[in-house]
C-alpha cells in the first residue's frame, strides 16, 4: 500500500512536511508503520499550486529516500496546497506515469489501496472511461482509470457524486466476475482550493486515514506525521472530508 499526504493552508515549503516531521513522508517511504508492506519504493510523485491555475507535477521512479532532487525541490517549493505521494505498487509496473498524482486541468488525484482482482477486469474497468478522455491514459493503474472514469461522471460538477458513482460501478464488475478480494479505497482530490480525502472500502478494512489542523492549516496524511505535534484524528470508515478554500475541515458521508 502507498503512502500520501495533501495540505491545504498558509503557503509553506514542502520539505516542512516531507522531511522534517518525526515521521515525515519521506521516512514513510521507508518504514510506514499503520501499513501491510513497511516499504513504498515504488516511485514518488508532487503535485502543487503555484500562481497558475493548473498543478505542477513531478514523478520519479527512483525511491523517495534516495532521490537528491526530492529534497532541492521540497526545499525551493512553496505552496498553499500540494500533494505527495511515494507508491507501493500492488502489481502494475514502476513507472512515471504509474506514480501519483494524476492531473487533468485543474484537477488532481491520488489514491492508496486496490481494486480486488484488477487484472481480471482491468479492460472493463478502462471501458468505463468516456472516448474522450481515453486519451489521457498514459499508465496502467486502477487509480489512474478510476480518475478517468470520474471525470467522465461528472467529477468537476459534482466530485463526492462522481466519485461515488465510479466506485459503485466498479464494485458491480467486481460482482459480475465474481471476485471476492475487496475494493479498497483512501484518496484525495483536489480542484486548487478545495480536497476532498475520502476513507472508504468494501470490508470492514479500509486503508488509514488522519486528519490534523493547526494555526497554517489542515493536513490529511496516511498516517501520522508525529506524535505530539499534532492532535490527530483518524478519519472514520465511509466519510469524505472536504477541505475548504478558508482552511476549515468539514466531514460528512460519502455514500
């Protein structure tokens, strides 16, 4: 399983939160402790909002710990809300465009967990996704179709809902083939002033989920960065948080 953290707030540097905490993102990538696998080697990838509309984005195959240009990035980069993301991937290749987050216009994604047999419905999962936006398929990732095909439900219009519809209809595919491994699901969203960071899974097993909000602002993380720091909460099974422009947390049902 991944590991990944959005914040949303005062600007701050990044390395603040991918190097300094305790138990930075960074030290994740090498010992994540409320994970099945302590070691997420498998790429990293930032996402961040600078003075454009759009996100910036950078992706690496290399592990997080041992890439040098992680850190004179996290150092420079400031921001109001940015992702990070380091990836344990659970089948699909190590890639560039396998390593999150994903982007589209204004748009970005990021997403820990599984669809439960994946590759024996991989084609019909990718069927959900409208022919015009097809073309944005650049890996080979549950999380990347599952983007895709929200965008196609509406996902700008209304993001919970779009959200929500693409998980339903992938669990219907999951029924139709019979597959009895869970569908899995803790990710976040983000249109440049708002995250949505949704806990959900199909058993009683979703992936953690923490939330923390301080005098800059409000973090949704994997898991915690510190023990004293921060008064963190987990975020209960089945609940959306968005996050709004102001910095305010609000979770409410996401299905």
């Amino acid at each position: 399983m991944c590991r990944w953290l959005a914040y949303r707030g005062r600007p701050i540097f990044l390395e603040r939160l991918l190097f300094e905490p305790q138990y930075s993102l960074i030290e994740q990538s090498l010992n994540a402790r409320k994970a099945k696998a302590p070691t997420n080697g498998d790429g990293f990838g930032l996402g961040w909002y600078g003075e454009r509309d759009t996100p910036g984005t950078f992706h690496e195959v290399l592990p997080a710990w041992s890439d040098g240009n992680l850190r004179s990035l996290a150092h420079h980069l400031r921001s109001r809300l940015f992702f990070a993301h380091v990836r344990a991937s659970t089948g699909t290749a190590t890639s560039r465009a396998n390593c999150h987050p994903f982007s589209h216009g204004r748009w970005m994604f990021m997403h820990n967990g599984q669809v439960g047999g994946y590759e024996r419905i991989r084609r019909r999962i990718e069927a959900l996704i409208p022919d015009a936006l097809y073309c944005r398929r650049r890996g080979t990732t549950d999380s990347e179709a599952i983007f895709l095909a929200a965008l196609g439900m509406g996902l700008e219009q209304d993001p919970q809902g779009a959200l929500a519809s693409t998980l339903s209809q992938v669990e219907r595919l999951m029924q139709e083939a019979d597959i009895g491994e869970p569908l899995r699901f803790t990710a976040a969203l983000t249109d440049g002033e708002r995250i949505f960071a949704i806990r959900y899974s199909s058993d009683d097993h979703p992936p953690s989920l923490y939330m923390a909000e301080d005098e800059d602002g409000v973090l949704v993380v994997s898991e915690p960065l510190d023990e004293a720091l921060h008064d963190w909460k987990a975020v209960p099974p089945g609940i959306v948080v968005e996050v709004g422009a102001h910095g305010s947390a609000r979770p409410q049902a996401f299905r």
